[in-house]
C-alpha cells in the first residue's frame, strides 16, 4: 500500500491506494494557509492511515514549480512552500520514503496507468480544475522539459487580447476552460439581461461570488440556458487550444480530466468538433483520440500514490 496526497490550494485528499490503483481508505482536510500548519495536517493524515493499514510510501501531487528531478518546490501559487524540499522534510518527519509530483503529472500517471490513456503512445493528459494543468507522456514516461516545468499549457495564449491572467498575460487557456473560468463566463452571458428564465442569471445578479463550476455544470444538466451557453464556450476554446495541443506535441489520445472534465458529457463533443475544424492539416492526418477521464477527481490522489510505488521501486537496492 501507498499514501497518494493531492495538495491543492483549498483542500488536502489523501487516499490509500494499492497496486492496482484501487483506494482501499481516503481522508480529507482543508488546506492550512501556513507551511508549519501543512506539514502538520500531512503528518496527521499520514499518522491515522498507518493505524489501519501497512504503509510502503507516500506521495504528494503539488500545483507548481519543481526543479528538474521533483526534490525542490521552487513555487507554489496557492501553497505555502517557497524554495523547499518539500519531500526530504516530510520523509524525515514522517519516517517513511516521500516523493513529489506536480499534480498534471500525477493524474496523467494515473489515467496512463490504469485509465483512459491506457495503451496510449504519446498522450497529453489536459486537467480542466481551478485552473488547466498538463502532462505528457511519451511511451509511457513523464516529459518534463530542461528545467522540470513543462508542459505548462494552460498559460498558452487562445484568446488575444482575452482575460487577464493572474500569470501576467492574456487570454490563457485555463481562463476559458476551468471551473472559474465557467463562472466568469456565466456572469458575462446573464449580463445581457435575455436571459429571464434561467435560474443561473438569476443567481448571478443577486450573488455573483456563490456560483462554482460544480452548480454550473448541475444547472446545465438540468437544462438550464446559461449553464449550457457556458459549456458551449467552453468547448470552443478548449477545441481551439487542443488543436495547437495537437500541433506542438501530435499525440494519439488526449485525456480530459480534473473537476470539469467529470462534467465532460456537457462539452466534449462539441469539443472534438472545434478541434476537428482547427488542427493545422484538417482532413489530412491522423487526429489524436481525445477522451473523458475514467478516474475523474481522484487522479491526483492514485498518480501520486503510484509515482511514490514506482520512485521506492527504483531506489531500492537490488
């Protein structure tokens, strides 16, 4: 058994995970606001799972920069570690192997593995959550560039001129296809006052800042007009970005995964569509499988265990 741990910057998922990818116990905090406090609350989590189960271990999925072998958090826009080896730190604190990966790259791990691009050669792994991050796989292994970061495409342009982006630019990938990204894009549409019969447009006049992309995605399923206007633009940029995707990396199955991409029977097809009509070549290539994710919210969780099982495998002594 492994601990896979999918940090984010509101809450903190642990999951006991064995070696066929199924969680046998899961735990769940909210995210301290203090490097001290975050360690502790790992710790705690870490400490209840070994009272139940024979823990080999743990792994740790973190949104943000590492440097090029995963030892050192270099940042972290919504965790507190700066500069940290975050791994060594908690291994000696623990007293059980740690090991660390950026989130995209644990979920990619994990639908490579034991879900939807299972059997892929190179495959591109798109989390749509808060934000969009991303993993590549090239028969199998991690690509991570020269300096540990990439692929960093949710910071690719697919608007010009588009939103700001807390990164410094505009029109990012991941502020036209995440959960908030829904939300503004919610508020823009019932802006236009048309909209009189959705419950949505509703919500969004009286209080704007209690829309998520969860009661988005709920409100769609059940018809409503702005949910489904949302998902629609979605689905247009997410073919818009998936197509130069297509073009940078041409890879055979794209995964769409993360909280949206569980929603994906309300975009993905339409999603395919765009994608179709813009990849450089439409008509004449071979076009990558682009596919739902069958682990959904819990790959961070069992990437993350797997890449600590497969990490204490290659560092043991043979």
């Amino acid at each position: 058994m492994t601990v896979g741990i999918d940090v984010g910057g509101t809450s903190v998922r642990a999951a006991v995970v064995d070696i066929g990818g199924r969680i046998h116990d899961t735990s769940r905090a909210q995210t301290p606001a203090t490097a001290e406090a975050l360690e502790n609350c790992l710790d705690r989590l870490v400490g209840e799972f070994r009272t139940r189960w024979p823990i080999s271990a743990i792994g740790l999925a973190l949104a943000g920069f590492f440097d090029s072998d995963c030892s050192v958090l270099r940042y972290a826009p919504h965790l507190p570690w700066r500069e940290t080896a975050v791994a060594a730190q908690m291994s000696e604190r623990i007293g059980l192997p740690v090991f660390c990966e950026h989130d995209a790259n644990a979920a990619a791990a994990a639908e490579y593995r034991f879900g939807a691009a299972a059997h892929g050669r190179n495959v591109v792994v798109m989390t749509l959550g808060t934000g969009v991050g991303a993993g590549f796989l090239q028969d199998g292994r991690l690509y991570r560039g020269s300096f540990g970061v990439a692929p960093e495409l949710g910071h690719i342009q697919v608007v010009p001129d588009g939103r700001s982006c807390a990164c410094g630019k505009r029109g990012c990938f991941e502020r036209y296809c995440s959960g908030t990204a829904l939300v503004d894009t919610v508020v823009e549409i019932a802006a236009d006052h048309r909209h009189y019969g959705s419950g949505l447009a509703r919500e969004s006049a009286i209080d704007p800042g209690s829309l998520t992309g969860r009661r988005i995605a709920a409100a769609a399923s059940e018809g409503d007009e702005v949910g489904l206007a949302a998902f629609a633009d979605l689905a247009q940029w997410l073919g818009a970005g998936l197509a130069t995707v297509a073009d940078v990396f041409d890879p055979d199955v794209i995964v769409v995964a993360g909280g949206v991409g569980t929603s994906a029977h309300l975009f993905l097809d339409d999603a395919r569509e765009h994608y179709r009509a813009r990849v450089t070549g439409a008509g004449h290539r071979s076009l990558a499988r682009i596919r739902p994710t069958q682990l959904g919210e819990t790959g961070g969780m069992v990437g993350a265990a797997e890449v600590a099982r497969q990490r204490l495998g290659s560092s043991l002594p043979r």
